[in-house]
C-alpha cells in the first residue's frame, strides 16, 4: 500500500576483572556483593543482521570478551523492528537508528561507541534512471522504514513524498523491477546497487556533509536504558566497546563470522562495508558524532517531522 508522507542496548574465576577503580573505592565487602549483584544479571543486546553490527559484537558472542559474570543474551532483527522495540524500552541495549531515540521518551542513554557513522557518504536513493531533485520528488518510493535516519534525512531533503515500506533487502529488487521508482538504501546495497542496473539518484551523506558544515551522518547509535544501574550500565558499556576493538584488532575472523549469515555478500564488498561503519568513529563518535545527532534530530523538530524537542543524553 502506498503512503503519502503527512508534514510531521559464568562469573568468572576471579573478580579482578570488575570495575577495578570502582572496587578500590568500596570495601572489599561491598565490591563482592555488587559484582555478586551483577553475576545475577541477564542482559539482552539487540543488534541488526547487517554485517557491520554482527561484526562489532564477535569479540563477546565469540568468547573472547570476559563478560565478567553478566549473562548476555543477543537478538538479531531488522532496524525497523529495534527500531519499534526501542520506542518501548523493550531491550536493556540495543542498536536503533538516531531517528528513533526521538521517540524512545527518555528510556535510553546514547553510548558513545558502537555507532555507525557516515564520512561525507551515507544512506542512498537509487533509481532507474538518472533523475533530478525535482524528478524525484514526484516519484514511489521504497523505504526500510519510517523510524530510520535515511527516511529523517530524504523526509529533510525531499519534503512530503509517496512511499511504500518493503524489508530492507527487497528494495533493490522492487526498484529494478519497477514495483518502485526510487529506492532508499541503508545497507550493503550501498556498494552493490550498479550490479542491478540502478542509477545513483543522491548520497544523502554527501547532502548531510554540505548542509553542515562537515558533520557525519548518524546512520545507527548503541543505546542502554536508563533504568539499569549505573555501575551495571557502564559494565555494559565496556564490554560492547571492548568487542568493537577486538573485532578491529581481528578483522579478518570477525569478517568470516560476520559474512556466515550473509552467503551473497563477498569478502570485498564487507570489507568496503566495515571501512565504511566500524573505525575510529565507532570507538567513540567523539564531539562531533554528538553534535550529529543532537543535529539531525533538530533538523526534524524545526521542520515538523519531529513532534516535539528532543532531549539527548549520552553515556560516555
């Protein structure tokens, strides 16, 4: 159906590992009864399928990240289905597109690492043929959902447009095939559409770098709730962090487990795709990377996309 566009996150043998600072601060007694605490602890991390998120949590789902006592438990789905999970506070951690903290309602604090981030490149539209703006506008669009920060951004561009939201890994095929004229592509499909014939429309990156004087695109962001304890969170916090380095430090292995669930992807184009989403950047998106986001969700509010002001709050 067609839609016209309204104007609107075993204990282990020894405790040393456990927030060392934190224990030296308390006594002994205290330290053993939160690490006590936390050993108790199930936490659930939701992560997209997407090479680039698969490839920052290896170092934890493979073992080789001491998790510390804490029992984690990690769920795959699409961005669109964190995306509605987060607007409920469903997960303790979870990645979500930067457009959806906007109706996450304080549920969630940021991270600082574990974002994907855009260097002047980004999100997508790709077409038949090559079109302009104007052309652009006029045409049906295939989108992988309505919370994702590439339908903020083309909503930031374009304005008001006729879409239609199909899973994220059919939209090429659906513009190819003509079920759509222009397609919104979050993915991989970034550095694969020209295999299909399609026609790169704009770089909504590209467009987002002009427009700010040089600030990445915020494609995706790690959350954690707000409810969980602060020591715990911050736990968290270091494992998913540790994991995005080891799997930096690894890189081929974790390409090898990245790409198990994604057989059409070749060792090339992920490689592209990780050089792309997961460096410096998704080790801490720095002043910069916050300033992104606190933009892009400005931008919306300021336009009526966004109902009301957002309120940002990181964990560093």
């Amino acid at each position: 159906m067609w839609r016209a566009v309204l104007p609107l996150a075993a204990q282990p043998a020894t405790l040393q590992p456990l927030n060392k600072k934190i224990c030296e601060l308390l006594t002994p007694r205290k330290a053993v009864r939160i690490q006590e605490e936390m050993a108790q602890q199930r936490i659930t991390i939701g992560h997209s399928p997407d090479t680039d998120d698969i490839f920052m949590v290896y170092g934890l789902v493979s073992g080789h990240i001491d998790t510390r006592g804490l029992m984690l438990d990690f769920v795959a789905r699409d961005i669109e289905t964190l995306n509605t999970w987060a607007k409920e506070g469903k997960l303790e951690v979870t990645a979500m597109s930067a457009h959806a903290f906007a109706y996450t309602r304080n549920r969630y604090r940021i991270l600082t690492h574990g974002a994907s981030m855009g260097e002047n490149y980004g999100p997508i539209v790709v077409t038949r043929q090559p079109c302009t703006l104007d052309e652009l506008r006029q045409m049906r669009f295939a989108i992988p959902g309505t919370l994702t920060s590439g339908f903020l951004m083309l909503r930031l561009l374009l304005g008001d447009f006729i879409y239609r939201q199909t899973r994220f890994n059919a939209i090429l095929d659906e513009v190819a095939s003509g079920e759509a004229d222009a397609g919104l592509i979050i993915y991989e499909g970034q550095l694969t559409f020209q295999q299909q014939g399609l026609h790169l429309a704009v770089d909504l990156g590209q467009w987002w770098h002009q427009q700010t004087g040089g600030l990445p695109f915020p494609l995706s962001i790690n959350a954690i709730r707000t409810d969980l304890d602060a020591t715990l969170a911050a736990t968290v916090s270091d494992l998913l962090k540790q994991s995005v380095r080891f799997g930096l430090e690894h890189r081929q292995e974790a390409l090898v487990y990245a790409l198990h669930d994604n057989p059409l992807l070749d060792m090339t184009t992920a490689n592209q795709f990780i050089d792309r989403y997961v460096n410096f950047r998704t080790l801490d998106m720095g002043a910069d990377g916050k300033r992104a986001v606190a933009e892009l969700l400005k931008r919306g509010y300021q336009q009526g996309i966004l109902s009301e002001a957002v309120e940002i709050a990181f964990l560093d």
